[in-house]
C-alpha cells in the first residue's frame, strides 16, 4: 500500500452544532463558487470523457479529497458531474450517461457520520467514504477519472519535527507558526510541505486514469513576498501575542505555547511545479495565483471578523482543544477576535491578492 505516512493533523470541527465546520464553511464555500468556471471550463476542454468512459465500463469515478463534513463538498462535486456529462453530451450521443461513483475522503478521525447523514436525497451518483490521508494511497490503480482537493493541500501531514526540538536552529519558542520567523523556521515548513506535496503527487499518479485530472485549489502566495504581509500572517501573530496574554494571566503555560504550532503552509506557483516536475507523471494544465473571494478584499468590519474567527473555530478548533482544552480555547478565540477587530486598519493594509493558488494536473 506505498509507504507509512504519520499524519498528525486534526479533522475540522464536526457535528452540525453552532461551532461545527458544516455550520461555519462560507469561506470556504466562496472559494469554491470562484472555482466553480474555470472547473467547468477544464473538464470541458481538458479531459477526453469519451475515451475514458469506453475503458471503464461506462461508470466515471470522482474523489473529493479532504471533504470535511459538507456541505461544500455536495455543491463542487455536483458541478464537476455536471460538466461531465455536458462534455459528453458535446462531444457524442452514441454512449448512455455514464454512471458516478464517488470517494469522499477525510482523516480516519473525520465525522463521516454528519456527512453522510447531510448526503442529497436526490444526488446523481454513488457515495462511498474513504478514510485516509491524502498523503498516501486511498485507492486502486487506474480507478480515478477526476480527483479535486479544495481548501485541504495546505494542511501539512504533520508539525516538522524540527520546530519541537530545542537543540535545533528551527526550534519555534513562543510562536505558532513561520509568519515573522527565522529563516530555518520557514524551511522547516517548506521542506515539510515539499515532503507532502511528493507523497500527494505519487498517490495520485497511481490512482488516476491517464488522461484523468487532478484539481488543486489551496492557500497560496507570491514568491518573495513575506508571510507577515498577509492578513493570515497578522492573525497568526495576534493568536500567539492573545496566548503570551493569557501566560502572564497563568491560564496557559509556557511549554503549552512552545509546542504548539499550527501545520499550514501558503506555497508558491514555482514550489508545485518543481514538485509535479520531479514528479514526471503529470502535464500542468494551469498553475495560476488568483484573488480570492471578493469579500476579502472589502473593507473589513467587525462582522466580517467575526465570521472569519468563527471559520477559524470550525477548521482549527480540535487543534485548540487537544492542546489547551475546550474552556481556554473559548477565551482564546474571544480575544483574539476582539484584538482582530483593534487591528482592522492594518488587515486592511495587508496583501491579499493573488493567495489563492489554483492548478490542474493530466495523468499522462
């Protein structure tokens, strides 16, 4: 089955209750209506869907990699069958509509139970559930026609190891992420990324059908332009200057704080394409940084904080509560939400465009 990956990245917040991922996915829901044309778009110029039904006896299999608990992931993979069959419909009327089955993925530790409690009664295809990282294989040889990961990739398997050890250059005291970091902690995170990406890349190239589709749509960022310059730099420094608060009250601890730090990594158009290069089983069909939803990009106001701290409840949560416990987690996402809304002008001034990555790989 490949090679032993040790993931120890935590699901997105499950259950249907006011903290939950289902409950509080807007962001990531905008993000994929932006997606949603140019999705379109490739399956319809990009994959030859009538040579591909002729060798899979007539059924098209999609995978939604890291599909959290809905309902996001319902929407994209309705309108990736959509576009199948328009594609089909264009180019022949000599096959029946093909047959769907799809692989909704997550961690073992998802709530598969809320999924596919919310699964359409009236949905156009066969549903199975497929527990696992996307860091290593999930399937069979040649079984996957289209496989999408959207808002997932940057989530890393693991924390580098190197930023828990205190005899390394990359130890990462009193901090919880790379934003404003020293140098060997930024490499520690883009090797790690850079690790992932080709265990992502090699599972994929031995599952997808040649000539099927592999469709990223993740956090990104420019080349050269520092993490802290973004809005998502500033919100992570000011989570760890509300934790250094909350140490000097006695309501977290110092080593609570030095071991904790959060495995995301915004990488660069030049960073997948030398890991696809290396890679050698793909064709780049796009590779693009796009604006993210428009919303972003607003004057931000204290409502638009406070949905943005409630998605950050729902995707970071169980990596709050395992480390701190859920009562402090409360107090912490309290402050930081009032110290978010202190600092708008500076959210404001930050970069945020082009920190959307979006690319599209063929199975050659």
């Amino acid at each position: 089955m490949g090679k032993e990956i040790v993931v120890t990245s935590l699901p997105m917040v499950g259950g249907d209750g006011p903290f939950s991922y289902s409950k509080n996915s807007q962001m990531q829901r905008r993000t994929s209506n932006l997606l949603k044309d140019r999705i379109e778009k490739l399956i319809m110029e990009k994959l030859d869907v009538e040579t591909l039904i002729s060798r899979s006896n007539n059924t098209i299999c999609v995978a939604d990699l890291g599909c959290a608990t809905g309902p996001n992931t319902f929407l994209h993979v309705e309108n990736i069958i959509k576009s199948i069959k328009s594609n089909l419909e264009s180019r022949s009327d000599k096959y029946p509509s093909p047959e769907f089955l799809v692989f909704f993925n997550d961690l073992p530790s998802n709530d598969f139970n809320t999924l596919f409690t919310a699964l359409p009664q009236d949905r156009s295809y066969f549903a199975v559930g497929v527990p696992g990282s996307f860091y290593s294989r999930l399937l069979p040889e040649s079984t996957v026609h289209v496989a999408v990961a959207l808002a997932s990739t940057h989530w890393l398997s693991r924390v580098p190891e190197e930023l828990l050890d205190k005899n390394s250059k990359a130890w990462n005291k009193g901090r919880i992420h790379y934003s404003s970091a020293p140098e060997e902690v930024v490499k520690a995170y883009e090797d790690q990324f850079g690790r992932d990406m080709e265990e992502f890349l090699e599972a994929r190239a031995k599952e997808i059908v040649p000539g099927g589709l592999v469709v990223v749509g993740m956090c990104g960022i420019p080349r050269g332009i520092p993490f802290s310059n973004l809005a998502a730099g500033i919100m992570y420094e000011t989570m760890a200057d509300v934790l250094h608060d909350m140490r000097s009250e006695g309501l977290v601890t110092e080593d609570q704080i030095d071991t904790f730090n959060l495995p995301i990594y915004h990488a660069s158009p030049e960073e997948v394409r030398d890991s696809v290069e290396k890679n050698g089983s793909f064709t780049i069909e796009i590779m693009e940084l796009m604006d993210p939803s428009a919303w972003l990009k607003w004057r931000m106001n204290s409502e638009d904080v406070r949905e943005w701290t409630r998605c950050i409840r729902a995707t970071m949560g169980t990596f709050f509560i395992t480390q701190f416990g859920e009562y402090v987690t409360e107090e912490i996402l309290e402050r930081l939400t009032t110290r978010l809304i202190d600092v708008t002008d500076k959210l404001e001034d930050s970069y945020r465009e082009k920190i959307m990555l979006f690319f599209a790989l063929k199975r050659k």
